[in-house]
C-alpha cells in the first residue's frame, strides 16, 4: 500500500461505495460491512452510522479506533460474507482469507486486498442517531491494483459496481478543494 | 411519478448518489447539489451535511422541510450547474430548465426531470458537525424513464455513472429488511 495524502482521502468515500470496517479490541480484529457512511469534511471527518447491534461497535468505542477499507468489485463474495456473519463467534479475516496488515496510527489492521484503507479515529458519538464521527488519520491506496472498480450497496440484496467516468473538472475547479 | 413505498425509499439513498435537495423559504424555491448523504434508518431516516455557506439552508432550517432528488447520468451537467452556483442570486429552476412539481406534504418542490423524489422533515441539527437529520415522509419514482444510472460524486471534478448490477439477494435475504 502507497501512502495517500490525507487531503484526498475524502475522495475514497464521496462516491459511496460499500466499505469493510477494521477493529481491535485488544484481543483480536473484526470486520464489518457497513454502506451508511457520509463524507462531513475535507481534513477528512466522516460519519458512519453503527450501533449495538455490529459487534464490531464495542470495540471501536473502546479503542476510539478504526480502519476504513475499500473493496472493489473482484471481492463482492467476501464483502457479502462479511456482512452476514458476526464477530461474535467467527475470525472473519480467516474465513474470508482476508489479510491483515499493520496500521501506522491506530491498532486496527489495513486490509491487504482493499483498493485502499484510511486509519480513522473515532471523535464524536451521536447516540440518538447511532452516527459515530471519524477523524482520518493515514490514508493508503494500492497503486498497482488493476480491478479499482468500487461495489456501491442498494440495500435490497443488489449492488452495482462503477461504470463510466465522467469529467468535469474544469466546470468545477472553483468549488474543489485546494490540491485536489 | 408514482408512489413508492416509504419502506424502499432508503434504496434510493444507499448506492451514495449524488442529488439534488430543493427547498422553499416562502417566497421562492431553490436547489442544492449534494453528495455528502448518508442513510440513518431504514424507515427512512436520512443524514446530510450542510450548513450557512450553502443558501439552502436558511430555508431548510426554517421551514424544515425539503425534497431530495435523484438525478440521473443524463443530468449531469444541469448537477454541475446547479452545484457551482448560487440560490442568492440565481433562479435555478429556470437557468436549468428544471421543472417543480408540487410535492404532497412539504411546500419544497419535486423535480419533475429526475428519476426520485423524497419528500422529507428536518427532525434533528448536529450544529457541531453540520450534519441535518431528515425523516422521509413520502417518495416517488419515474417509472417510465429510460435512463436509470446514478452519478456518484468523487469530489475531484469527475463522476462515476452507474454500471453493472450484482445480484446477492439471496446471500444477503437474512440482512435485509421485511418488504424491501
């Protein structure tokens, strides 16, 4: 994995695509499947929407950490799979053979067959809503990946992988961001 | 357009499309181009981000009503106007030959050239993270149109259209809300 300026790690999100979410709780790491997530700032800051009812939410208001890995189209089975199993009673990186590697800041790991993994750290909570605040801390893409192909959920069972790309950015120069 | 059920509105949402949000502050109504949104619930609850450097959002504070819109491939560059321009100075309504439509329980308008239209309340402001919280109260959908593919914002000036469609509803059936 190549390291990612922060100031672009926003991009990652912004098209909404299915994400897989890393814990550690001091024991071992989870995985969640998780598509209720929203870009709130460039620096990047992120909401997620979790609660309870994810195993992995225990661990992230513990630990105040988290990864956000992006899968692309090739890994749609295992983003599935990751979806419809609990951490309470299954090591999801092994059943999924899915690898783990070491973050620069947080305890939660990167996922090695990501397209890319933002460390985030968690810093706010919104009970009522079940929205949890993220602060990217790291950011990081494989470069050398062919299939970059993100997978974005309909939330009835289907999912639909990227299509075309359409440029605009020079009718949009004036509202981006500086160095994006 | 036709009625959608409220129990599938959130489908709308979920693929993280860009849309288009109106209001109406009494006297005259407006349109915003957002891509920070986020599904909260599936009944459907709605989180976006916006503040006071988008003219929208004194009329959504006000009236707490709005409607998103779900524009389509096709609308792009009406997406990117009605983005890069403001409501304080400009009717984008006619400068974009978009078409209101009177919704059925919010003064906000429809637009009538997109593929949905959810009307919504504003139920809660997280002040501290900009973020508005929307309960969807009635939604519809073009049944007749042709083109059917999202655009999703990557926030560098480019898109991405809709492609191909994935089906795991059966992997996912145990996931998924009754009736969806």
């Amino acid at each position: 994995m190549k390291k990612l300026p922060l100031n672009k790690a926003f991009t990652l999100l912004e098209p909404g695509p299915v994400v897989l979410v890393t814990t550690h709780d001091g024991l071992q790491s989870n995985i969640m499947t998780i598509s209720w997530t929203m870009v709130v700032d460039f620096t990047p800051v992120f909401a997620i929407t979790t609660g309870p009812w994810n195993h992995s939410f225990a661990a992230m208001r513990k630990t105040k950490e988290c990864v956000i890995a992006i899968p692309t189209v090739d890994l749609l089975d295992k983003v599935v799979g990751v979806g419809t199993c609990s951490g309470t009673d299954t090591d999801k990186f092994a059943k999924f053979k899915l690898t783990p590697l070491p973050a620069s800041q947080v305890k939660a790991p990167l996922i090695k067959e990501c397209l890319a993994n933002i460390e985030c750290r968690v810093i706010d909570y919104n009970k009522k809503h079940s929205i949890v605040i993220l602060q990217g801390v790291a950011a990081w893409v494989d470069a050398a990946r062919k299939e970059r192909r993100m997978l974005h959920a309909v939330g009835d069972g289907t999912f639909i992988a990227d299509g075309r790309k359409l440029d605009r950015r020079q009718a949009m120069r004036a509202k981006l961001p500086a160095g994006v």
